[in-house]
C-alpha cells in the first residue's frame, strides 16, 4: 500500500509541475515566439581557411596563397587575425579561376 502511495505521490508532483510548465507557456506574449532571428553566421576556423588554402597551393597556386596573406599584413597564415578569415576566403575563390 506504501508502495501504491508513493507512486500516486510521484504523479501529483510531476502533474503540478506540468500546469506550472503550461502556465508559463500560456503567458508568453504573443507573437514573441514567432519573431524570427537573424540566422547566426558562422567564422570560418583557421582549419577551414588552411584547409582551402593548401589545397590552392597544391594545385600550383602557392606564390598567389602566399600574396593574398600578405595582403592582410603578415607573413603566415597564423598571423590573420579570425575576424578576416572570411575576407581570405573570399578572396581565394579568385586563385585559379
């Protein structure tokens, strides 16, 4: 009988925390959760600027790779600030075309 008691006891708890959910979800004014946000960009990672940039040089295009990081004031990829990735990759597109 404890047993049964306590099960009954488990569901009531989970029940009230189920209205207290609905509650809160009722109250959310509306059209806030239809309200669309920007989709997130995301930066390119220094592997995916590598990435693509050793592939243009194995393809014969490393003298083009190495101007456009000098382009951005340095002499290794490394040095690129993460802001400018996405500009390097633009860029690239270019090499080999």
């Amino acid at each position: 009988m404890r047993e049964q008691a306590a099960i009954a006891t488990d569901i009531i708890v989970s029940l009230r925390r189920l209205a207290d959910v609905l509650e809160e979800f009722i109250q959310i004014p509306q059209g806030k959760e239809n309200e669309e946000q920007p989709p997130a960009v995301a930066t390119p990672t220094l592997e995916e600027v590598r990435t693509a940039l050793m592939a243009l040089s194995v393809a014969g295009h490393g003298a083009e790779v190495k101007q456009l990081i000098g382009k951005f004031g340095v002499s290794k990829l490394s040095e690129i600030a993460p802001e400018h990735f996405e500009a390097v990759l633009k860029e690239a597109e270019s090499i080999g075309k």
